[in-house]
C-alpha cells in the first residue's frame, strides 16, 4: 500500500510557501490497511489509537543524501518559512537525528498516532519519538513515497525518494481551482500576444512594487486583482495554498507582472469568475471571441470567419508541436514575433528583431555579423522555428571549413552508378525538395548557415548566389534518356530532380564570426544580402548580468505557425517605398556619390532592394513605437552600404569623414563636428554614424579598416 507524498505531508518543500502542518494525511483505504479494520467512518467521536510501524535506516540514509544533492529546499509552518541550505551543521543535524534513533540497528520500531476524526478525516500525528526523531522531516512534497506492508501483525514502513519526479515549476496550484486558473492564464497569454493587445490594456496609470492591479476595458466592466508588480525573486514567496501567481511574466506599461490565480470581478469577491472574463473579452473585442462551456470544461471560440476552438480541456492556445494553419491563417505581427522572442528570455531590442524580419522580407538572403556569443544564432533559430508547422520546414548547418565546393549543400550524382544520386547528409536538398512541391508553396521553409565565413562563400555557396538573380534552377544531375521518361511517368527511383529551384518560400540566414580562423566575405556576396551586425552594448550586458534568467528559446517553438503563410505572402510583395514626406533620395544620392570616390558605389539592385526594405518597414510595423522613415533609412544604409567598405587608412579616411557629414540633418554642422562617440548621439542615423565612428578609429589605429570587426 503507497502513499504518495503531497505537500501538506511533508516537512521539506520545494518552494517557500506560508502554510504547515505537523501530521501525514491517510486515505480510508490506507487506514484499513494498517488497522485492519473494514470501516474508518467514525460519527461518535475522534478516535486516537498508537500504530506501531518498522523502519529501516538505510531508507533515511539515502533520503538524506538525495535530498542533500537537491538543495535548497524549504520548511515551512503557519506563519513562515524556513530556507535548508548545505552546511556541515545541518547536515550533522539530521544524520545525528538518524543515528540517535536507530543506534547500530538497521531497523527500529517508531510508534506514532493514528487520529480518525468525526468528520472523516485520518492521519499519522505525533510523529516526533525520543525527542528529536520524525518520519516528517525527511519527506519532500511530490517526491517522497512512502509504502506499508504486513507480516503478521508488524507493520513495514519503507521510505523512497526520487527527485527526477520534480516538476519544471516550483508553482502548485489548489486542485479545486486548477482548471479556471489554466484557463485563465491561457487566455490570457494568448491576448498578451495579438498585435491588439492594447484593446484590453487599460491600467491604472502607474503603480509600485507589490501593488495589485486591475485590468478594465473602459466599458465599467474590471477585474480586480489580476495582476501583480512584485519582483521576480519574490513572486514564489507570496504563494499560498489560497492564493498564488503564475511565474510566466507578462509586460503592463514595460513593467514585468505576474497573474493572479485569484481575482475578482468588479470588486464583488467571486474567485475567479470565468463567466465575468467572457464578458470581459466580449467588451473588449465584441463578437470575435467567445466563451463557452461545455460541461465542466471551458473554451474560448474564435467566432471570426469559422466557429475554431482557440483553448480548450485538451488543447493550448499556442501548440508546444506541430499545428495546423486555420483557414488564411493571421496576418503577420512583428509585434507579436518581438513578444514571443521575448518570452525566452532572449535579450534583443525590438528595433533588431524589426531589422531581421524586415530584411528577410525584402531580400530572403540575411547575413549576421558580429562577436562570437552575441545572440546571431540563437535569433535566427527562434524566428525560424516560431513561424513553422514542424521540423521539415527548417534545415541548421555548420559549415566546415574543409567545404570546397557544393557538394556538402546539394549532394552529388553518383559516378558509379548512373541512376543514383548521393544526398548530402546536410538535409539542405531535402529541404529545397520540400519547400518546392506544390502544397507547401504557401509555407515558409528556412535554411540557416552557421559560421558561413569557415569556408570560402563562393566555393560553396556559387551556385545558390547565381540562382537568387537570374531566377534560373539549379542543376544537380543529367539524368539517361530512360531515367527521364520514368520522371515524365512519375516513377523517378531518386525522387532527385534535374534541376531545382530556389523557391520564393525559402528564406537563407547566414552568420559569421570575424577572427583569424575565418574568411571575410566578397563584395559580390554582400551585395546579395542585408547584413546586420549583432554587437553587445553595456546596457545590454548589464540587464543580462542583473537578470541572468535561463534562455528557454524552445518556448517559442511553432508559436507563430499561424502566421506563416502571411510572412511568405509579404516576402512576395515587390512594392517600392513611396509615399512619404521624407526625402530618402537626397540622402541615398549623397552616399552614392561618396562610396563611388572608393569604387564601393551600390548598383540598381541594391537601390531596389533597400527601397523594399524601406516598404516593408513602413507597411509592416504593428508596434506601438513604430520606426520614424530616418530610422528605416538608418538601418537600410548601414545593411546594405556600409558592409563592402574596406581598406587602408589612406583610402578610406576622407570618404569616412565625408559620411560622417551626411549623417547630419544639416551635413554643415558635420563639417565642423568632429568624428567621436560622444558626438553619434547628434546625428540623425545613428547607426551609420556609429559604425562610421568605429571604422575611423580602426583605420587609425590599424592603418586598416572595414565593416567586420575582429
């Protein structure tokens, strides 16, 4: 007979909480066991008889050493609680409690109170022997199994422990509540993350640590309570059996607050009331979404097009596998592609994250620049893998630095045998195969390149560079006259084309680290992509290091499926920025002019294509701090301009200082103001100036200087 531990039974806790109590709790079935009785029902009055039970000490033993290897755990009462962290004295504590009980013996008798009360409750109380001694102290909530046997009339008591049953989360929550508080937290969650968050984003103004917060929709309809500002540290402190709050943050006015598992609407003291949130979400967003309830069990309905389940008993609002696109699916929200980055733990500014998608969408060749360690991969993996139904969709390759030609990406036909064709072990044909049949021309399909610049770029990477502009295939093979009549027929043995295509749903990410093992791209590589360079400011490091919160970028996995169709349509529009009351071609004029005196002058396509970025931005930023055209342009230049100047101290120096004029609104004050880091704050394109900035002081410092830095 088992008995599962729980939290109420145990003197160790996984998380602070201020609750307590000093007894074990049985079921029925567990007193009749150990009492040999067939009825615990007891109306007359309570009922304490001793129970005497066999314990063993190599149980405690190992307990000790598990829960030692575990720590900190902690020992709460009514009132407090109290942190178990190792030393040599607490240690000493407990084995000095398992030696003074069982001496030399390997076994002992504990004998303890069995307490069937009148109203049906049963426990093991006055656990503590000779003093000192209690079962309690060495069982931790959800871990600790304790068991009971019989021979004869002796009672076994065996204790087992086993923390790989240790929940991801510290956070219980009551069972009774259990349902209404995942509920809630998915609904809320998924509103958290539309672009139309704001239609429910109405808060008190502003509000302090440890205060209580109401959400209302300005239509006299409030929930009081729902969230709190605490800090993180602190949240798993105030939790209670009562009363608890969510450990997934959610940002209020920049702010990280957590949700209540217990708030009220109107301020009438119902316990999470589901009905109250469906009116809530009624009078926020009218008749799109609904509440409904289908026995026990809640749902929320996207009533918008087709009657579709959004959460459910069995189904989450955002999948942790693959999903299935609705019909259309959603338009694309960089606002909630930031959100959900965000929810990893990731540190990256919305402005970077708007760079990368809108780069992708203007140009499907991205190339990440910059230090070893500084986020390149990591974004592009949680990008990728937010916006795609399943793993098919995205292909991740180191390339090596013994590449030296194609066959690593695209395989090779197979000079021993004529109807064979060798697939590289990359996945990289597979995944042109995929993205190219016709069902999944709606689906995005990623190829990322890690640590592009191992290898000579053109040696590999040719025959891709090629196709992006003349829209040509790629050959692979020369099948036999016989071999193309089975193709005709639908019965090719390889399943490997002629020839494929590189798919205007095929989106390439490449990153580089710049150091003495690595090649540096060619101006006809560069000229081909956005190149976005990831540098580490101080104030960057800074959040990382006070926060230091694990990255948990799966988080984000399939997340955004739903608006993948959406990413790939926008990718295919060709619309050029216009429109606007600000002058991009002045700017863009003066450049030209400038990098031409360096033979670095850009051509017709780059032209077109940061006039694609330009209308990305412009159309596609949902945020609420949406890029001013100056920023766009900013960005554009410092793309795809700035990476192809290189060279020596006496080429580039008066071209550097004739940018850093531009940079200015009135390129006159740039005359006079000097090339400094405290000066980049004065210009209008930041970005440029800055970058200007350092290759300045790398030309003087070097004699040399270009756009990547070792």
């Amino acid at each position: 007979m088992n008995k599962e531990i729980k939290t109420q039974d145990s003197g160790l806790k996984l998380s602070p909480c201020n609750s307590g109590e000093s007894s074990i709790n049985l079921s029925k079935d567990q007193y009749e066991f150990i009492k040999g009785e067939a009825n615990a029902d007891n109306a007359d009055g309570d009922k304490n008889t001793s129970v005497t039970f066999t314990l063993f000490k190599v149980d405690f033993v190992k307990a000790l050493c598990e829960i030692f290897n575990n720590l900190p755990l902690y020992t709460t009462s009514s009132d407090n609680y109290h942190t178990v962290d190792f030393s040599l004295e607490t240690y000493n504590k407990y084995n000095n409690e398992i030696n003074d009980f069982f001496g030399s013996s390997e076994t002992k008798e504990y004998t303890c109170n069995l307490l069937c009360r009148k109203d049906g409750r049963i426990y093991l109380n006055k656990l503590t022997v000779e003093g000192k001694f209690s079962i309690r102290d060495f069982l931790v909530e959800n871990i600790s199994t304790i068991s009971f046997s019989k021979e004869g009339n002796s009672i076994t008591l065996r204790l087992a422990i086993d923390f790989t049953k240790k929940p991801k989360t510290s956070l219980t929550i009551v069972e009774s509540d259990k349902q209404h508080c995942t509920f809630a937290l998915k609904c809320i969650t998924y509103f958290s993350q539309q672009s139309d968050w704001n239609k429910i984003d109405d808060f008190c103004d502003d509000f302090d640590l440890g205060q209580s917060i109401a959400i209302t929709n300005k239509k006299n309809i409030k929930l009081s309570g729902m969230f709190k500002y605490v800090e993180e540290d602190k949240i798993t402190e105030l939790n209670t059996p009562r009363r608890r709050w969510y450990l997934d943050s959610f940002k209020i006015k920049g702010k990280d607050v957590y949700l209540s598992t217990e708030w009220y609407p109107n301020s009438d003291g119902s316990h999470l009331a589901i009905p109250e949130l469906g009116k809530f979400i009624k009078a926020c967003y009218g008749s799109e979404y609904s509440i409904v309830r289908h026995g026990d069990q809640w749902e929320l309905l996207q009533t918008q097009n087709v009657s579709s389940a959004i959460i459910g008993s069995q189904t989450t609002v955002i999948p942790s596998g693959k999903v299935q696109s609705n019909s259309g699916g959603k338009k694309f929200s960089i606002s909630r592609e930031i959100a959900l980055i965000e929810k990893t733990g990731l540190i990256y500014s919305p402005e970077l994250v708007k760079r990368f998608a809108f780069s992708l969408m203007s140009k499907r060749f991205l190339i990440l620049s910059g230090l070893a360690g500084s986020g390149k991969t990591q974004l592009a993996l949680a990008f990728a893998n937010s916006l795609i139904e399943d793993d098919s969709q995205m292909c991740t390759v180191a390339v090596g630095a013994d590449w030296t030609n194609r066959e690593p990406l695209l395989g090779f036909p197979n000079a021993l045998q004529q109807d064979e064709y060798v697939r590289p072990e990359s996945g990289v044909l597979d995944l042109l195969i995929e993205a190219n049949k016709k069902e999944n021309k709606q689906k995005p399909y990623f190829l990322i390149l890690d640590e592009m610049n191992m290898s000579y770029v053109e040696r590999y990477f040719a025959d891709f560079l090629s196709a992006m502009e003349s829209d040509k295939p790629i050959k692979l093979w020369k099948p036999t006259k016989k071999e193309q009549e089975e193709q005709k027929e639908g019965e090719e043995k390889t399943h490997v084309p002629a020839e494929i295509n590189l798919p205007d749903n095929l989106f390439i990410i490449g990153t580089i680290n710049v150091d003495e093992t690595t090649y540096m791209f060619s101006p006809k590589v560069l000229d081909r992509a956005n190149v976005i360079e990831f540098k580490i400011s101080e104030p960057d490091m800074k959040q990382f290091l006070d926060e230091m919160k694990p990255v948990e970028r799966h988080l984000v996995d399939y997340q955004a499926a739903d608006m993948g169709e959406s990413f790939v349509d926008l990718a295919n529009d060709k619309d050029l920025a216009t429109g606007t009351d600000f002058d991009y071609k002045k700017t863009l004029n003066a450049f030209f002019t400038q990098l031409k005196s360096v033979n670095a002058e850009f051509g017709y396509r780059s032209a077109t294509e940061i006039y694609r970025f330009i209308s990305q931005a412009e159309k596609n930023d949902d945020t609420n701090d949406k890029m001013k055209p100056s920023k766009i342009l900013d960005c554009a230049i410092v793309q795809k301009l700035l990476p192809k100047l290189h060279g020596s101290r006496k080429k580039l120096e008066s071209v550097l200082q004739a940018l850093w004029k531009e940079c200015f609104a009135d390129p006159k004050v740039g005359e006079t103001t000097p090339i400094s880091k405290d000066n980049v704050g004065s210009t209008v394109y930041q970005l440029t100036a800055d970058k200007i900035q350092r290759m300045y002081e790398a030309a003087f410092a070097n004699g040399f200087t270009s756009f990547a830095e070792a």
